[in-house]
C-alpha cells in the first residue's frame, strides 16, 4: 500500500469512517460537595473496597458537567446548580482498567435543608458522611484521593496523571 494510499483511509476514517476506529478514552466526572461547615460528602460504594466521591462515568455525547450532574441527581439525590472545574486527572491504562481522564468540579457548599434531599441508589451506594478534608482524604481510594487532596481549596484548575502533579505544568 502506497503511502498516498495510508493517507486516505486515515482521512476517511477521521472525515466518518468507520468510527470503531476513531480513538476513544473514557472519562469520568466527580464533585466536591461541602456541608455548611466545610466538610466534604464522601460515599461508599457496594462495588468497591474503599470510599469515592458523587460523581461517575461520563455518558457519550454528554459534556463533563452534564455527566456530573447526572450522576450526583441519579444516585444521590442532589441537584447541582453550579460548579466550577478543579481538576483534570489523566489515569494511564493498566492491565485491569482501560485508564482515561477524570473531571472534577466544586460545586460549593450546601444547605441542611439541600442536604436533607439526599437519596442513596441503594444497589450502588451503602451510606454516605461528612468528613473533614483530611480525614476524608484517607479513606478515599488512592487516586480519587490524591486528587481532592490537591485540588480541594484551590482557586484555579490543577492538571495532574493519576492524582499527581506534573513537572511543567502550571
């Protein structure tokens, strides 16, 4: 195959060909939501061993925020109004999960009478609290921790590859 020849099944593909074989990566996106006295809403999930965050996979079609909001309203209850973007993760693959970038948006705090609306998708989430940054830190997963950890509190969006900062970036 000629090399003109490379070049227009790539251009078809990317003009839409076949779009199996446009590049995907999934993504995901989460919220830092604070009761009135600053602590952070953490949740255990029946599926996993340690504690996350509202939030979840990103549905195709939908933007980060949407998929963010989705997610919070779906499975929690709550109705995000606002937010504001924190944090982009890229998590590389391995062997057991195909990797991808995750969002996250601090979407303030709320009110009790906000708070009293949670609802628990019971098959997915087990229970929820409200834990201080530091401590809600530790019982998050790895990555999701390092994450909020450093981009809670901050004024501008962080970059960071599976919840650590990057040399170069700014």
């Amino acid at each position: 195959m000629s090399e003109e020849e490379v070049v227009q099944i790539d251009r078809q593909r990317l003009a839409g060909g076949d779009p199996r074989q446009i590049p995907r990566i999934p993504a995901s996106a989460g919220a830092l939501i604070h009761d009135p006295a600053g602590l952070l809403l953490i949740l255990k999930p029946s599926y996993k061993k340690r504690w996350t965050i509202p939030g979840g996979q990103i549905e195709p079609g939908e933007s980060p925020w949407e998929g963010c909001r989705r997610e919070t309203q779906e499975e929690r209850g709550l109705t995000l109004e606002s937010g504001r973007l924190v944090c982009v993760d890229f998590r590389p693959a391995t062997a057991n999960r195909p990797g991808g970038v995750r969002f996250l948006f601090d979407c303030g705090r709320f009110t009790e009478a906000n708070l009293a609306l949670i609802r628990l998708q019971e098959v997915e989430i087990e229970e929820f609290r409200f834990e201080p940054l530091d401590e809600a830190v530790q019982l998050l997963s790895g990555p999701i921790g390092r994450r909020v950890a450093e981009a809670a509190g901050r004024e501008h969006c962080v970059y960071l590859e599976d919840g650590r900062p990057v040399d170069g970036v700014k």
